[in-house]
C-alpha cells in the first residue's frame, strides 16, 4: 500500500508550473516518491513498521493564517467549505508548493494532509473548466452555426442587392437610351414642326397672293359686267317708257355709287369684302331692274314692233 493508505498507486501530480509553462520540470522530490511506492495490495495500510520515524500527525493544523502551505491550503478549504471555486493564483501557488515537497524527508508526513485538498480543489477546478469548456463549445457551435446562417442570409442578400442592382442598372441603361431616342425624335419633330411651320408661311402667302389675284380678277369682272350693264341700260335707254325711267336712273346712282366706292377701295385690299356685298347687293338690283325691263318686254311683246324686237336683241347680247 502506499503512504496514504488507499490501497492504489496514486496517479503522477500534475505540476502547475507544467501547465504554465511546459517546457519547465516538474521538482523531483513528490514525484520520486509516488514512482517509488509499490503497487496496492489487499493488506491493510501500515501493517508493517515504518522504517522511519513519523513525526507529523497527517492532519491539518489547528491555526493557518499565514502565506506558508499549510495557511494557503488552509485557506483554500475555507473556500471549498462556503460552496464556492477558488481563485486560479491561489490553486496554482498550492500546485506549485505541493510539487516543491518532498515527503520522503524525516518531517514530510506533516504534509500529506495538505496534498488530498488541493488535488480535489484542481480536480473540481478541471471539471467546472471542463463543464465550462463544454458550454463554451455548445455556444461556440451554436454561434457558429448562427454565423454560417448569417453568412448564407448575408450571401443571399448580397445576391439578392448585386441582382437588383443590375437590374437598376440595366433598367437605367434601358432609360437612358429611350431618353436618347426621346431627344433625338424631339429634335427631329421640332425641325419636322419648323420645317412645316416655313412651308405653311409660304402656302399662307401664297394662298394671300391667290387670293389677291382672285380678287383682282373678280374686280375686273365686276367692272367689265358693269361697264357691259351700263351699255345695255344705254341702249335700253331710249326704249324704256317714262315708269321705268326712275328706277333706271336709281339703279344708275347705286352703280355711280359703287363704282365710287370701288375706285375708293382699290388701294385697300382689305375691304374687298364691303366692296363685294355691295356689288352684289347692286346685282341684285340690277337683276330686279332686268325682271322689270322683262316684264315690260313681255307687255310689249303683243305690239311686236321692229322697235322692241331690236330691244329684246340688244338685251339678249348685253346678257
């Protein structure tokens, strides 16, 4: 059996300056002790003397407050006591002191007491870095698999913004070459509407300059019918019998008139239109004054003289 009386071959100290620092090794002294112990037999502890005296009592001291071992373990079971993990710079300076003793010497049963706590302590501690470890690594899953999602959602929303996005830029190019288009046909309908407005002033002018000619020649006409009315009523004029001879003379007023009024207007283009309702208001009268001859013709048609027959001819070629 070995010095703690369990009846197994403890497992090798590990040393916290080790887990600081590997490359350092571990002092010789507790652990030559723990390779020499022999392996555990069903014989109960300390059957056979001890080969050495055993001057410690294997228990803790009664009092340790103070910075040695046995206070910093002391101190450590306090805290293991109120439910609560001790610090790590307190569990590792315990480590590193246990690792330092050497038991194998006259006083190191005095120590033993001090290795079983501070072995439960790094165990305990093991086992919450351990259960944290786990939890951490849960997290760090979690988080990681939350990060894989919000990697893929963040690729499908930049596909998704890189997608329209080129499609904003196709349709803005779209635009801009229907915008171009635009502007190029409103230049060419505005030259299409200057073009058109040129040649409507030129067929306004020229429409003007027909209508003036047209003008001219309705006056022309207007005066070779009266000049050709004035030689019949001329002619007529001997034939016509007193009744008839007033309103002869007024129609020859009304012409006086009007050939007045159209020698007035013949600078002035513009009153053409006065001029026009006044002849034909003065062809009117004319026609009522040739209803009248006629009908003074047709009463004298029963005397039939050479006289009227010559009258009826003269009207016929005045007509």
């Amino acid at each position: 059996s070995n010095s703690f009386g369990l009846g197994v071959a403890p497992r090798p100290l590990l040393d916290p300056s080790a887990m600081r620092n590997p490359g350092r090794i571990a002092s010789p002294g507790l652990q030559a002790h723990f390779r020499a112990t022999r392996v555990a037999t069903p014989t109960p502890a300390c059957r056979q003397p001890c080969g050495r005296p055993q001057l410690g009592t294997g228990c803790p001291p009664a009092s340790g407050h103070d910075d040695t071992l046995a206070g910093l373990v002391s101190h450590l079971m306090r805290v293991k006591d109120r439910g609560e993990l001790p610090s790590l710079p307190l569990l590792l300076e315990c480590m590193q002191r246990i690792g330092d003793l050497d038991v194998s010497s006259t006083a190191g049963d005095g120590h033993i007491w001090m290795i079983a706590p501070v072995l439960r302590a790094a165990r305990d501690q093991l086992l919450q870095g351990s259960g944290d470890r786990q939890v951490l690594e849960v997290q760090s899953s979690n988080l990681k698999s939350r990060a894989e999602d919000l990697l893929a959602e963040a690729d499908e929303i930049e596909e998704g913004q890189l997608s329209r996005e080129e499609s904003f830029h196709q349709q803005a190019s779209r635009q801009r070459l229907e915008i171009q288009d635009l502007s190029e046909k409103t230049h060419q309908w505005q030259q299409e509407r200057l073009a058109a407005e040129a040649d409507s002033e030129d067929f306004l002018r020229q429409a003007a300059v027909d209508r003036m000619d047209s003008w001219y020649e309705e006056q022309h006409r207007m005066e070779a019918e009266i000049a050709s009315l004035a030689a019949s009523v001329s002619s007529l004029r001997a034939n016509m019998f007193s009744d008839v001879v007033e309103p002869r003379q007024n129609t020859e007023a009304r012409l006086d008139e009007a050939r007045k009024k159209l020698h007035v207007l013949q600078p002035k283009l513009a009153e053409q239109e006065e001029i026009r309702r006044v002849l034909e208001k003065g062809e009117e009268e004319i026609e009522d004054l040739k209803r009248q001859i006629q009908k003074k013709q047709d009463e004298d048609a029963s005397n039939d003289t050479p006289r009227t027959r010559r009258a009826s001819r003269l009207r016929t070629g005045a007509t």
